[in-house]
C-alpha cells in the first residue's frame, strides 16, 4: 500500500509539535532533578520517538480514540494537548488535565479522544479494544488507537485483545513502539526487540489473522503517510491493524531515570552531530526524529536553517511558560482529597 505524505506546511506544524514534546520532556526532566520531591517516584519520557507519536496523530479525527502508556505526555501532545495542563498534571496541580489527581503515568485528556492511560504493561490494549468494540455496536466511522512498547508482547492481555480484534473485525490500530532497535536495522525485516524471542514482533499479530506493517518511527512522513492509509481503511469496516514503529533508544532513556545528556538538546547538534556530547552522536546522525526532520526539510529547500531554529525558539519559549504556568499553579487542599470519587 502506497499513501503520499503529508504536505510541506503539515511537515512544519509536526516539526513544530515534535520540537515541543521534546523541550517539554526536557523541562519535566529539570523539574524532577532540580526540585526536592516534586515529582515523586519513576517518570518516563518521550525523547526520541516524537515523530511516531505526532506522526500518528496526524490521521486522527477529532472523535476518534487515543489509548497511551506510561510515556503519555508526548502522546498527549502530539494528540494537541496544550504543555501547560500537561506539565500541571505532571506536577499534581489543580491546573492540571485531571486537575492534579493523575500524575505523570495518567495525563487524561477526554476532550482531546484520550480517555485512560495506564502505567501497567498491556493496560490500555483491552481498554482500546473495548472502546473499538463500542464504535462498531454504535456504528459509527470512528477509528481507537493505541501506543504501546514491545514489552506488552509478553502479556495475556494484548493476545486476548488481539485475538477477539481479529474475531470480531474491530476498527483498531495497534502502535507498537519498539524502541530496542539499532539504527542501522529501522528499516531491517528482522530485529529482536529487547526482550521477546519472535524474529520480527509482527509476526506474533500475523498468527492472528491481522495485518501488519513495520515502519520507521523516526521518520515522521512514513509515519503519517502510513497511518493516513489506515485509518481511511479501518473507517471502511477494514481492522484492525497492527504497526511495529522501529525505535532507537535516546541515551538519555538508558539509565534508571532520564538524564539530560550533555544539557537541553543544542540545534547546533541537529547540523554537526559531532559536536555533541560522543554518547549522543551516533543517535543524533542516525535516528534522532527530530534532527533527521529538520535535516532533511533544509536539504530538500522546503525550509532554511533560520526558519527551523525559529520554529525551535518557538517550542522552547512555550515550553517555558507551561512551565511557569505549572509552577504558579495551586496544589490540591486536602479538602478535597475526596471530590470527584464515587462509590
């Protein structure tokens, strides 16, 4: 199936929702290590797979679903969500989207299609197949989408999930973000993920009678392009789907908590690799989506350096303003420990 790509002008509104996950991961990073127990316990971060996300989300409607997991924040943005709620949340302020209750793992957004997230590995698989199940009992061209890593593989709940997708022709789009990937095999057929003993983790879903796709998730345009494709097939009663998007790792991601490598990331980076911290350099030439986006719209004539930077400033100074926004943002009374619970 061949799909053309998105149009210059939606190639920079995605550079620029890319870029803005990016500066505010950078900042929930910086408030988690330069504040005492303001965000209290494990986070996770969406460095480095920003044009899976955002590309993704391009072929959503406005009432379609999106289903997340622990690395939500950059989902919800690439969903459209506004930094400022989203760092609020993170945060536990009453400005947040669930005004403060959910925390970094939940970042809730129901009026943006985003109705659960789930820390648990698999969690929101079943939850997206239910919500599949509901648009083809309401018989509506609705599409549910759902982003998990390749861990989720090794859990009964995605193969139940699959399997009653597969029986019962569900409009579903399964995300599987394998982010376990050598640079040099994105575009490879077989890669083992980094913890499930299938050749190719396509293959599990093939088993079930679904189709499958690999593509590279650090390439924002075969993402869109191929998603673009899919959703137009699943309105037409054609799920569901399943997608292995081929993921580098950021550095940043490999130790127990993210570490800022070498500070924020520099644009002079994005141009000369090379000048970067040596643990970045093979990731940032090869598979940063985001450098390899910005290289290439320059390459092509599509935009100059400038006008890339500018769009950077941009996503850095609203970054910085969710943050403050967050930061001036009240605490929950305790008071109201017990608002919005029912039994």
């Amino acid at each position: 199936m061949t799909t053309a790509g998105p149009a210059v002008d939606t190639l920079k509104d995605a550079l620029h929702r890319m870029m803005l996950i990016r500066r505010v991961e950078e900042q929930v990073i910086d408030l988690a290590t330069s504040f005492d127990d303001l965000i209290r316990g494990h986070y996770h971060v969406y460095i480095g797979q920003e044009a899976t996300g955002v590309g993704a989300c391009m072929a959503l409607g406005p009432d379609d679903y999106m289903f997340t997991t622990h690395r939500n924040h950059g989902h919800v943005i690439a969903r459209g969500g506004e930094p400022g709620p989203v760092i609020a949340e993170i945060i536990g302020r009453t400005t947040g989207y669930n005004m403060g209750r959910g925390g970094t793992f939940h970042v809730i957004a129901k009026h943006l299609g985003v109705l659960q997230t789930s820390a648990v590995v698999a969690g929101g698989v079943p939850m997206a197949a239910g919500a599949a199940f509901s648009i083809k009992r309401r018989g509506t061209d609705q599409v549910s989408l759902v982003f998990f890593g390749d861990g989720v593989l090794e859990e009964g709940a995605f193969h139940e999930a699959l399997n009653m997708s597969s029986l019962w022709n569900l409009p579903l789009i399964m995300m599987c973000e394998n982010n376990s990937v050598h640079p040099e095999g994105r575009r490879q057929g077989e890669q083992p993920s980094s913890s499930f003993a299938a050749t190719q983790l396509a293959d599990v879903a093939r088993a079930m009678n679904v189709e499958t796709h690999v593509v590279d998730g650090g390439d924002a345009r075969e993402v869109a392009a191929l998603l673009t494709g899919l959703v137009g097939r699943t309105r037409e009663g054609e799920g569901p789907f399943f997608i292995e998007s081929r993921l580098t790792r950021w550095p940043g991601n490999r130790g127990q908590f993210p570490e800022l490598i070498g500070g924020p990331h520099q644009m002079a980076w994005t141009w000369d690799p090379g000048t970067a911290d040596e643990r970045l350099q093979d990731w940032l030439a090869n598979a940063d989506p985001v450098s390899l986006l910005c290289r290439s719209l320059v390459e092509e004539g599509a935009m100059t350096r400038a006008e890339v930077e500018e769009i950077d400033a941009t996503a850095r100074q609203e970054a910085e303003e969710a943050r403050e926004f967050a930061l001036s943002s009240p605490i929950p009374s305790p008071e109201s420990a017990m608002d919005h619970i029912f039994a």
